[in-house]
C-alpha cells in the first residue's frame, strides 16, 4: 500500500546522504587499518581515516545547524509509539556518536603526539598536552565507540531495510523522494 509521507529538506537529504557514503568508507577503514602491520598501506589509511573524520564531524556540525532552521517533518501517523522511541533512540545515538567520536579521536592523537591532518591541506592543532600514556585508553575508547557505531548503523540500515520492504510504509521515501513539510507548531 503506498503511504504518503512529509519527506526531509533537499539540504537534509543531501547531508544524509553524504554522511552515509562517507561512514561506509569510514568504518570499514577504521577496522582494517588497525589490524594492518605497520607500513605504507596502514599510514594511507591512518591519514584517511583522520581526514574523513574531520570532514564528518563539521558535515554532521552543520546538519544539526540545518536541522534547526529547517525541522524534521512530522513522523507518519503510522508509525507507532515503540517505533518512534526506537527510531528516536537510534537516531540520537547516531548523532551522539558522530560528534563525540570523532572529539574522542582528536583528542586520543593530541595525547599521542601524532599530527591529525585534513587531506593534506593542514594540521588541526593539539587539545592537549602529549601524554602516551593515556594515548592509549583514549584510542582504544575511540576503537569501542566505532564498533557500537557499526552496530548502530547495521540496527538504522535494517530498520530502512523494514519500512521499505516489510511494512511497505512510506517512511524510505522521507530521505529520498517525498517532498518537504514543514512541521506544524
């Protein structure tokens, strides 16, 4: 049964999007390069790694800024109370995730003393002073995150998976076709 919904901005669509391509490079890379022996292929993926997540956390800083100018449209009637929570909760501790994540790495490579560039074009400056030591539980905090972030994209990716094939409700149509609609106040 076809379900007309109230879909996202153009501009919330493109960052969806954008962000979404961008983990999918992200999270793979981050898994395979610290299971790399050190070399060439492991410091092209390092430097990668360090650059996508910079360019992430200032995409998802402006989609925050977007999604207060321009609101999320109201969620279909159809969705129930459980599923509202659940999307709500998977929603928030992606966005959660995507900001902390990323200060978390920032701030584990300034205690390591390693330099965090972005695509070569400059450095970010160090939070703190270097501290090798504590380097370590920071990083490996920032590796933890990671995974519970691949599980949080594997629950929001079935839960895609579930509106578009299972419950057939409209709701894929949000971030793809479906025009905007401003929430009523």
């Amino acid at each position: 049964m076809a379900h007309q919904v109230a879909g996202y901005s153009a501009m919330a669509k493109t960052y969806h999007w954008i962000v979404a391509i961008l983990v999918f490079i992200m999270v793979p890379m981050g898994l395979v390069m610290t299971d790399l022996g050190p070399g060439a292929l492991q410091n092209t993926l390092y430097f990668y790694h360090k650059s996508i997540g910079i360019l992430l956390f200032l995409l998802v800083v402006l989609r925050l800024l977007q999604h207060w100018i321009t609101p999320a449209p109201p969620p279909p009637a159809s969705l129930s109370p459980a599923l509202r929570i659940v999307s709500r909760s998977v929603h928030g501790l992606l966005y959660l995730v995507l900001i902390v994540n990323p200060i978390l790495g920032w701030i584990g490579l300034s205690l390591y003393g390693a330099p965090i560039p972005f695509f070569g074009l400059f450095d970010l400056p160090s939070l703190v002073p270097q501290d090798r030591p504590n380097a370590e539980g920071i990083l490996d905090f920032h590796a933890t995150v990671g995974v519970v972030f691949a599980w949080l994209i594997v629950l929001h990716v079935l839960g895609a998976f579930y509106h578009w094939l299972i419950a057939k409700d409209g709701i894929i149509e949000r971030m793809t076709t479906a025009p905007y609609q401003k929430p009523k106040n």
